[in-house]
C-alpha cells in the first residue's frame, strides 16, 4: 500500500477537523453557549458567564470528528488513486 494515503487522510482530516472549529451548530433554542464542530460539536464558547475562561474543547467529541475526517479523506484519497489508474 502507498505510503501517501494515510498521511494525506490524517493531514487532511486533522485540516477539516481544526476547520469545523469555525462552524456554529448552535441549537436554535439554546441560550448562554455557542457550539462549533461538524459533525459533532466538540467546542463551546459559554456567553453566560465570560469572566472565566470561556471556551470549552470536548476531547471525545473532538477525536470522534477526527476520525470521521479522516476516515472520509482517506476513502476520497483512495477513490481518486484507483480513478488515476
């Protein structure tokens, strides 16, 4: 197996995961945070009380959008080096 596809998967997984970072997937009724991440939210900016430190990373949130990108890249890097073929 080419060497270049994982390391294209995790490059570019890791790339759309921190990417996603900048999506709001804010619930419509929900007050008081913000929530980013696609397609699990996995950071959150609390509004309520911003004299503390605001932004909250969800790790197991976080890990599983980073496998989900990466899995998704590593099918599209693979899909693209068959069609070459």
């Amino acid at each position: 197996m080419d060497a270049k596809i994982p390391i294209v998967a995790i490059l570019g997984g890791a790339a759309i995961t921190v990417l996603t970072g900048l999506v709001s997937v804010t619930p419509a009724g929900l007050v008081g945070a913000h929530w980013y991440g696609f397609p699990l939210p996995w950071l959150f900016r609390l509004v309520v009380a911003p004299q503390y430190f605001p932004w909250k990373v969800d790790m197991l949130s976080l890990i599983a959008d980073l496998i989900f990108w990466i899995v998704i890249v590593g099918v599209i890097a693979l899909v693209v080096k068959v069609a070459k073929k």
